[in-house]
C-alpha cells in the first residue's frame, strides 16, 4: 500500500491530507497559533476541587478550566510532585530524575481531597483537547512520545506493543530496553520498533530523557502560572512520526518553511527518505491539483455513497454517533436479498471504518446494517470490521452485531471531530434564489479591481475564481486580465478554484491575506 502527504499550509492554518493508494483516509488540520494539543505539559495551577466527583477543575489557561479525575492522577503523583517542589528550588542542584528518592504510590481508592488543594501548583499533561464547550482532560501520569519509544517518568514499567506478534521479538526488545533505560523512567515499545537495533533505540532514548529534564532548567527560572514547560511536536511533525511508513511515497508542501522542517525531521527518524519530501509550487491550489479537495466534497456531509448506489447516512448527536447502511438502487439478477445484503455490509464496514478515521469521529458509534438472517454472515461482516479497523491508532472497541443487524462501536475521542459542511450557499444569489444579471458580472469585477487599487492602494492583487471564469477572464491576447493590468500597471495574478462557485470570486493582496470587501 502506498501512502501520500499533501499539506497545505495557509496564513490561517495548516491542513493535512493522508492518502492511501490515492484515496484520502485522514484529514487533520491545526489552527495557526492552536493551543493545548494532546501531550503538551503544563505547569498549572489547581482551581477548584469538586469532592462529589473526586476530581479537581485546573487553570492551565484556556478559557475554560481543566478536569483532572483522580485516577488520572496516576499511582506516582506523590513523586511527581516531590520533583515538582525539587524543581522549583533555587538551591536545587540536581539535574537527574534517578537521584530523585521515589515516594509511596497514593491509594487507588482515595480521595483528590487528599493530595490536592485549591491554589496548589501541579504538572499535568493534555489528554484530551478542548472539545465543544469543554476545557482539555487532563492527566498527571506524564509521557514523551518519540517514533519508536514512549518515556514513562516516574515509573520503572516496560511494556511492549501488542500488535507486535512475535514473542521472540517482544523478548528482545523488553531484554534490550532493560539494559539501556535510565532508573526512575518507564519505557512503552510502540509497533514500529519491531526489529530496530539497540544503538537506535538508544540515541532515542536518550534524546526523550533529556527532552523531559529540560523541566529542571525551566522551572529552576520564575516563572508565571499556568506556563507551557514541555510542547508537543506541531501537529505536521506528531502525524509523520505516528503513522510514516517505508510505504510512504512523497510528502508534498506548497510552503517552503515547512517543507524545510519536515524535510530536516524526516532525516532524523528515516534520512534516506528525504528526497521524498517535495514542494509544490503551482499556479493550482494544491489540494485542488492532486484531487483531494473533490475528495473531500464526496467524504464529508450527512450521505456518503460507496459502492454501486449504495451509501451511508451519517447522523450526530450530542451523545452518540449513528450510521445507517442503504443499498440503494443496488441489485444483481439473480442474487438473493441475502446475499445481497452481506456484499453491501462488507462493503460499508471498509467505507465505515475510513469515515471513523477521516471524520476523527469518537465516542460511541451505532451501526446500522441491512438485516441479515445468517449467523456466519453477520459473523464475517463483524470480522470485516475489524481487520478494516486495525490500521486506525485511535484505541477502539467493537462489539458484534446484534440479531438485529446492529453494531456498537467505541473509539477514543482526544481531539473535536473533523466537520466539513458539503452544502454550500449559493454565493451568487445568497440563498435568496435569484442571481444578479450574469452580463453585469465582469463590470462587478472592474469595480471591485479599481477600488482595491486606487482607494485601498494595494501593490499587487490575486483573484481566485471557478475555472470557467478563470479561463474568460484569461483568455486571448487582449484579455481582461491584462487589460487590467496595463490599465493599473499592476501584478494581477487569476487562480481557479474547483471548490468555489461558478460564480464566487475571492480577492487576496500581496501578502496573501485575504481582501474583504
């Protein structure tokens, strides 16, 4: 299976599309700016503490305050916040996590009144981002994540992936962390180390280890509460090293800066896949250009047809999740309503478990198969899923089907779901159903260019518009174009847009910003 990044990176935000043999199966996008991603670590301050539901409200600085539970305090928070106070003394001279004397773990059954208080400052790590109107789930059991390992402070635990199957491997690797790891740090093998060698694993090691006693330095230095002591990668950097494969055949940017970045960690987890790593410079918006933007109208929204008429109904609501499955028009003559139903079914459980990864879609999901009478067939449809599921990272779990053809399925939620709205105002007449006379169009246009030169003062302009536009307004020597260009001697560039309107225009400045007019 072949795999490609195409990244398109915009003044506003960055948006990141995974293609698997061509087809779009993931879509994250990051805010420029964006604040509190799962596994930053925050030096914070306890707000409230709510005893009825053993858990405490915590400053971290969002808008809304952080919930941190009691059991996900962890067992070693007594430890944690011993390093904490050492940390923040001046006349702290230890720079190591192993000279740090461990504390007893704290009660599985207790209290959080126990070991926190309003006004106590703590380390927490993100476990959930911000989602609808509530602030991030926090953690105090702290990792570093890295490509092959994840460093577990305060704890002295190996454990090994269980995708990993082979328990001679499994044997090696827990040998081989055992004789490299650091006291006081616990270690998670994650898939990808599967056969990797122990000088590797090593340098990695050593680089997490360091990447967390960074915290000695920061906090030995005032500083303001809540504060941000250990980021995580940017959201670009976090996917590549989560999901890069030998498989992968390009990484394509339209923005150089990033292109640099990806290029520079790339050579650090696979260095001789750096000449994969590709900036797109076209005329053509980029996701446009490799077809992914068409790809998205067709993914997203409430149906989403998959295979021979048939299709999905995707439905949300504030507690769950509903897919329904439909054949559609779909028939063979001569095939039974059995048979038929288990070939839609099979069908949709692949094209459900891609939507499950694109939409990053959490929580509980209720499917809704075409009835099937047969047990062994509503056995193979259940074994469907779960081998379409087993390339999605997201922790999950699926339940069989039902006699009535239904599926429950749980999926860990740590980030708002990826919501793209596929129906589109008309941008010609503002949803009133009337257009302005087309003849008028390109006088609009003319005015909108001479205000945007002679009364905003821009230096160069960018219009993008629907490729049929683009081509009128480009086309033939004396086009429009260069007529007003020579008219206002002045950059005028045309772009077409596949996802705009035919009659939806968009002007930019120099420096790309958009110009509202």
């Amino acid at each position: 299976m072949s795999s490609d990044l195409i990244i398109d990176v915009s003044p506003s935000e960055v948006v990141i599309a995974l293609l698997e043999n061509k087809r779009l199966v993931e879509l994250a996008r990051e805010k420029s700016g964006a604040k509190f991603a799962v596994g930053d670590i925050y030096l914070a301050r306890v707000k409230k503490i709510m005893p009825s539901l053993n858990a405490a409200f915590i400053d971290v600085g969002y808008e809304k305050d952080a919930f941190l539970h009691y059991l996900d305090m962890g067992p070693q928070f007594s430890t944690l916040n011993k390093f904490m106070k050492i940390a923040s003394s001046r006349k702290n001279r230890i720079s190591s996590l192993s000279k740090i004397h461990s504390e007893k773990d704290i009660d599985k059954e207790g209290k959080i009144t126990d070991v926190l208080k309003a006004g106590q400052n703590i380390l927490v790590q993100v476990a959930k981002e911000p989602i609808s109107t509530k602030g991030p789930r926090l953690t105090s059991e702290l990792s570093v994540a890295g490509r092959n390992l994840v460093l577990m402070p305060f704890s002295e635990k190996i454990s090994i992936s269980q995708k990993i199957s082979s328990i001679e491997e499994k044997n090696r690797l827990k040998k081989l962390i055992q004789s490299i790891k650091p006291k006081k740090y616990g270690v998670i093998v994650r898939t990808v180390a599967e056969g990797k060698r122990v000088a590797e694993l090593d340098q990695e090691l050593r680089k997490l280890v360091a990447k967390f006693e960074t915290i000695f330095q920061k906090l030995k230095k005032p500083i303001a509460t809540p504060s941000l002591i250990i980021g995580e990668l940017d959201r670009t950097s976090a996917l590549l090293r989560d999901i890069y494969n030998p498989n992968f055949n390009s990484i394509i940017v339209n923005d150089t800066a990033v292109a640099d970045e990806i290029t520079e960690y790339l050579g650090t987890i696979d260095p001789e896949k750096k000449k994969i790593v590709k900036n797109y410079k076209g005329g053509q918006p980029i996701f446009d250009h490799f077809g992914v933007e068409k790809q998205i109208k067709a993914s997203f929204g409430k149906t989403v047809s998959f295979k021979n008429g048939a299709y999905l109904i995707i439905e949300h609501t504030e507690a769950f999740h509903v897919i329904d499955v439909n054949s559609g028009n779909r028939s063979k003559a001569g095939v039974d309503q059995e048979t038929n139903a288990l070939e839609v079914n099979l069908a949709a459980a692949d094209e459900i478990a891609r939507q499950l990864r694109l939409r990053d879609m959490g929580g509980i999901i209720v499917i809704d198969f075409i009835d099937m009478h047969n047990t062994e067939n509503r056995q193979k449809v259940y074994e469907r899923m779960k081998e379409s599921m087993g390339v999605d990272r997201t922790k999950h779990n699926i339940l069989p089907l039902s006699k009535f053809c239904l599926m429950q399925i749980t999926r860990q939620r740590v980030r708002p779901e990826e919501h793209i709205d596929t129906a589109e105002v008309c941008p010609s007449c503002k949803g009133t159903g009337k257009v302005t006379p087309t003849i008028l169009f390109t006088d609009e246009l003319s005015n909108k260019v001479k205000y945007i030169f002679k009364d905003l003062h821009k230096k160069s302009l960018t219009l993008k518009v629907h490729p049929y536009v683009a081509a009128y307004l480009t086309k033939g020597f004396r086009s429009i174009r260069r007529k007003w260009a020579l008219k206002y001697m002045k950059r005028i560039q045309i772009e077409s847009a596949n996802s705009l309107g035919f009659l939806e225009y968009h002007f930019y400045d120099e420096n790309l910003e958009e110009i509202i007019l």
